[in-house]
C-alpha cells in the first residue's frame, strides 16, 4: 500500500495591492430598482470586498496552463456556457506536468486514476480580506464612495450599426485598495519514502504564477483596464516536518520582497538541504 509522508510546508505571505480597479464578481442580494448590474463579492457579515482564494488559485492555475500550452481536454461544466480545464490523461503525462502536480487533479478525475505517482495537490490559497488597520482601508472607509469600500464604473456598448450606447455600472475596489495577508500553503510529500525533490523543484512555478498573474489581471473586465494587481512585503519561510513535533525552528527563506526580487533556485537549494538534515 501507499505511504504519504509531509516533509514540510513552505509559506509565501505578504499582501495584495489593487493597482487598478478590482471587480470579482458576486451574486446580488436581491433586485434592486436602479441597482447594480455586475456587482462585487463581499464578505457575508462586515461587508467588506476580499479576494477569494479560489479566485486567486484558479487564475494562476490558468495562467500556468497558458504558460505551458496544455490542452483544455476536460469539461468540468458540461452544460451552456462550458467550462473547460487541462487534466492530464496518462501517468507519464501527469509525473512531468508542473500545473496538475501543483494544483491537482479534480476530483472526478481522482476516483478514475490508479496512478502509482498521485499525490494531493501541494498548493492551498487562502481567502485575502482587506488589510485590518491600513492606512489604505481606513481612507477607503472614511471615502464617500458610491458604496462602502467600492465604485460605481460606468460603462457602455456600442453598437457598431447605430452607434447607439448600452450603459451598464460595475462594482470596483479601488485603486490603491491594499488586502493582506495573502498566504499561499504548498506542501512537500514523500510517496513511500521517495519522490520529495521533485516537489521541492515544482515549487519554482508557484513564484511563476505569481509573476504572470501580474503581468495579467485578476477578476473581471481586464482587458478594459481592471485587475491589475502586485504582490508586496512577499514573506517566504520553511517548514519542515520537525517543526510540527516542535524539534525544529522554521526557516526564514525571503523577506519584505517584491515578485521581481524572489529567487526561486536558491530557496529550492536551501528547502532540499533542510529537508534532507
């Protein structure tokens, strides 16, 4: 039988800035006469805008798969409008493909594989709030904007026949809009004793994501100017499986970086040689 062991858990912390607007979009709570269309995600009790984690993941998982030019070779969502991912279809495929070792395979696809290799996915992404005490958040709350912590963007399609104008509004956060801690979790395995390197190695993909994702956006309404966001105070520390029996102290690996400043190679150097002590 299989033996999966934890070696340990490397952290990347820090915060997310809204560098532009930011629509992640929500469900309205009711219909509103003069309401918004296309309003944001909230959090149920404060109000206030996050950043879901899932957001967060399935764009840097996206963006990976661009990266890479994998196939959109699974539906995940059969009916109108379809949803389609990269799965890998064979084990070969799967011990060399970065994003499917990283992010995992749904769980459909889990129940079919016998897959000797198959591990959990190694990367777990934290829902970000806004930062409690930012000087940003506390301008936000005290700004009379459209909506607390928000805007109102109008917006209007042309038809390109009549020239006539469709307005519609979109919920944004801000520019300048600062949600911390962000905290990504990826987790290094051993599958009966073996194969932990090559985790340590897929870590690298992780700091690529982050590095596309701000060369892209994030939410909606990109290619019109929304979603650009930065990673900043990027925090990187290592935990190995002694220090959850309490025999080991963490490992500080980066700290108060940007994305451009991260040096993914000699934190896998560091994280191999700790793990192997």
């Amino acid at each position: 039988m299989a033996s999966l062991t934890l070696k340990g858990k490397v952290i990347i912390s820090g915060s997310v800035e809204a560098v532009t607007g930011l629509h992640i979009g929500g469900a309205a709570a009711g219909l509103d006469i003069g309401g918004i269309d296309n309003p944001i995600i909230r959090h149920p009790v404060s109000r206030e805008p996050y950043i879901p984690g899932s957001s967060l993941r399935g764009k840097m998982r996206s963006l990976l798969d661009r990266h890479f030019g994998n196939e959109a070779n699974h539906d995940i969502r059969r009916e109108e409008p379809k949803v389609r991912v990269h799965v890998c279809d064979n084990e070969d495929k799967y011990s060399n493909c970065a994003v499917c070792q990283i992010f995992g395979v749904t769980p459909g696809e889990r129940e079919r594989r016998s897959w000797s290799q198959l591990k959990p996915a190694r990367l777990l992404v934290r829902d970000v709030h806004l930062a409690a005490d930012h000087e940003a958040t506390e301008r936000l709350r005290r700004a009379k904007t459209d909506l607390p912590f928000t805007e109102v963007k109008w917006e209007a399609a042309i038809d390109r026949i009549t020239s006539a104008a469709v307005p519609r509004q979109n919920e944004r956060v801000p520019a300048g809009a600062i949600f911390a801690p962000f905290e990504l979790v990826y987790g290094i395995y051993a599958l009966n004793g073996q194969g932990w390197e090559s985790d340590v190695a897929w870590l690298q993909y992780v700091f690529k994501a982050m590095e596309l994702l701000e060369d892209d956006y994030l939410g909606g309404y990109g290619s019109r100017g929304a979603g650009k966001i930065a990673f900043r105070n990027i925090h990187v520390v290592c935990k190995p499986h002694g220090y959850y029996e309490g025999k080991k102290g963490l490992e500080t690996l980066a700290e108060n970086l940007t994305v451009a400043e991260l040096q993914p190679q000699a934190y896998a150097e560091r994280i191999q040689k700790l793990l192997q002590e």
